[in-house]
C-alpha cells in the first residue's frame, strides 16, 4: 500500500478545509485527483508530504504514520513533487543538467560532487523526458514546458516510489501539453516506474494509465474509483451541479456543457 488517509480532516485559519477524507492507493494504480479552485486538492498534498499535520483521523504514506513515526524530512526524500509553485525556488544560474543533478541530493542547488552514476542517470533522464538539447541552458531561460519537463526529470533522479504532479501543465499551449502528457503516459506505464498521483481541475487531461480517480469537492471526497466511472456524465452531471456530457475519444475524455 503506498498511501492510507482514514477519516481525515484538516481545520485551518478556523474553517475545516478537509473533512472525513478516506482515500487508499495501492502500489502499481495511478490515481487522478479532481477538483475545482478551493476543493482542497493543494491541503491534501500538503497533509502527503507532511507541511500539514491532520486536525482528525489518519495519514500513512510509505508505510509512515504522522504522529506516531513523524519522519518528514525521510518521508520527503520518497516523494517526487512536481508543482508549478516549485519553479521560482532554484538558483538563478543554474543550468538544466544542474537542475536534474539537485534532484539525487534532494536539494534546491548543487553542493556535492555528483558520482558518474548520477550524471549516467541524470542524462538518461533528460534524454527519455526528452530534454536533452537544452540540458546545458540556463534553467530560469527555459519555457514552461521545457521548465515541466526538467523538473520531472529531477523528480524522478531519487527513483521516488511516489510521484505527485500538481497540475503539470498550467501555462502550456495544446502541442507543449500533449507532449508533456506524452512523457507523463510514458513513466506511468513503465512497470518499474513510481505510483503517481496527478492533480488537476481540467478533465481533457486525464491519461489512460490513470485508471482511478478521486473526485473532491468543497473539501470532502464525493466518488472515488474507476476513471471511467467518474469521469462520466451522470457522475460529472451531479459534481458541477450543472448537465454536461463526457465523451470519451482516444482514450481521452472531452468535457462539455449541455446547452
Ligand atoms: N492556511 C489556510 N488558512 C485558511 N484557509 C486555507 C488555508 N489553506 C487553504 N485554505 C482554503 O482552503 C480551501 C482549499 O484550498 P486548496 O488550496 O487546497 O484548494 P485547491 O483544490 O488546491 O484549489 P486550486 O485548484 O485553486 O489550486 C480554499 O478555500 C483555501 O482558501
Ligand atoms: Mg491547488
């Protein structure tokens, strides 16, 4: 089992943001978390990597329960986080390859030397996310889909067994998010590769490897299961209260509004 959240609940600045949240992940399911702005998908992610500790209830991930083994710093380190929010925190003249290298140290910059192995990885890495032309430019001169692309390659350098990626794809046109959807498929087919957790409010996103999903709203889990289950119109229909109709096309669903 990689993650365990039962009957959890989080009260911050005095409202309850999560309330009695069950959600299990087995190692090997690739899971879709669905919400609108203010569902509470951030607070959730916050509880996995240990920034919030739950007001009720119980966390386990990686076999690590807060409170009772409370090893943030350890449980960290086995959590590759992707985020949009991630990208302004690195060293200015840091160039791609360096960004990559940071990622085995679990570091925002690089102050070891890294071992042949690790740079062996890191270009492989920057070569299967398809990265590797512009693995020796500067970092902060990327576009943000070549930023994406380098940070899950630095995600992946410490083989995480978790990997969570918080909307991926914020600020990129339709050829750079396919293509960065691409790369995404093909580490979550990989059987060796990490579980992975993707966050995201639009449903053209969702991948076929993200054969589960988790529909939140207004901080409690509304359906949890099948992709193909939740992201139907019934279901859809009565999670935005408004008629709309999924169809599903390539593997891909379509959203649209019933007029
Ligand atoms: N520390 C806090 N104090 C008070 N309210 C908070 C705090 N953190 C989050 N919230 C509120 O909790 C709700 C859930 O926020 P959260 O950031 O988890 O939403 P989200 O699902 O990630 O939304 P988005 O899709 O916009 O990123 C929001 O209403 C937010 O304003
Ligand atoms: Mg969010």
């Amino acid at each position: 089992m990689v993650l365990k959240l039962e009957n959890v609940a989080l009260r911050r600045g005095g409202k309850w943001i999560l309330q009695n949240i069950n959600w299990q992940i087995e190692s090997g399911q690739h899971w879709v978390l669905f919400g609108l702005n203010g569902a509470g998908k951030t607070a959730i992610l916050n509880l996995l990597n240990a920034y919030y500790f739950p007001t009720h209830g119980k966390v386990n991930v990686l076999g690590m329960e807060f409170g009772k083994t409370y090893l943030a710093e350890r449980l960290r380190k086995q959590i590759g986080f992707v985020s949009s929010s991630l990208q302004e925190k690195f060293h200015p003249g840091d160039n791609a390859f360096e960004v990559v290298l940071s990622g085995a140290y679990a570091s925002i910059g690089l102050y070891e030397t890294p071992t042949d192995d690790i740079r062996k990885k890191a270009v492989e890495l920057l070569e299967n996310l398809g990265c590797i032309e512009y693995a020796n430019r500067n970092y902060e001169t990327l576009s943000q889909g070549e930023k994406q692309r380098v940070l899950i390659a630095r995600a992946l350098m410490a083989e995480p067994p978790l990997l969570i990626l918080d909307e991926p794809t914020n600020g990129l046109d339709f050829i750079a998010r396919e293509s960065l959807l691409e790369a995404i498929e093909g580490i979550a087919q990989k059987p060796d590769g990490p579980t992975m957790i993707y966050v995201t409010h639009h449903v053209e996103e969702i991948l076929p490897a993200f054969g589960k999903t988790l529909l939140l709203r207004d901080g409690k889990v509304f359906a949890a299961g099948n992709t193909r289950e939740m992201i139907s119109s019934n279901k859809l229909s009565s999670f935005f209260q408004i008629p709309v109709d999924v169809l599903w096309h390539n593997n891909r669903p379509l959203l649209s509004k019933i007029q």
